[in-house]
C-alpha cells in the first residue's frame, strides 16, 4: 500500500432507500427514452445498410 493512498471512492456504492432522490416516473422516463434512443439506432443502421449513407439520411430526414 502506497503512503498516499487515496480515501474509497463512495460515489458508486449502492444508495439507501431515503438517499435515493428520483421517483419512479423518473426513473420510467428515462427507460423510455434509452429505449427510444437504442431503437433510433437500430432503425438508422438498418437504413444505412439498405439504402446507403446519403439515400438512408435522406429518407430518413424526410420522413422525420
């Protein structure tokens, strides 16, 4: 062990109950938002790989 050894990082341990601060709509939000995300992703690589780059960003732009 080294002389300056640096105190535990307690930023990732698990949180009680009452240090939890977001609710569980929040928490659904921003599920539902990753999901959307991933699956924006996906829709956007398939396009990619049927239709090309600039023919996907096209179709894609006039769809949105």
């Amino acid at each position: 062990m080294s002389a300056h050894s640096a105190p535990p990082d307690e930023s990732a341990w698990p949180l009680f109950p009452s240090g939890r601060t977001w609710s569980p709509l929040r928490l659904a939000v921003t599920l539902v938002t990753a999901s959307a995300a991933t699956w924006c992703y996906l829709i956007g690589e398939s396009v990619d790989g049927y239709l090309g780059f600039v023919r996907g960003a096209r179709a894609l732009t006039a769809g949105a």
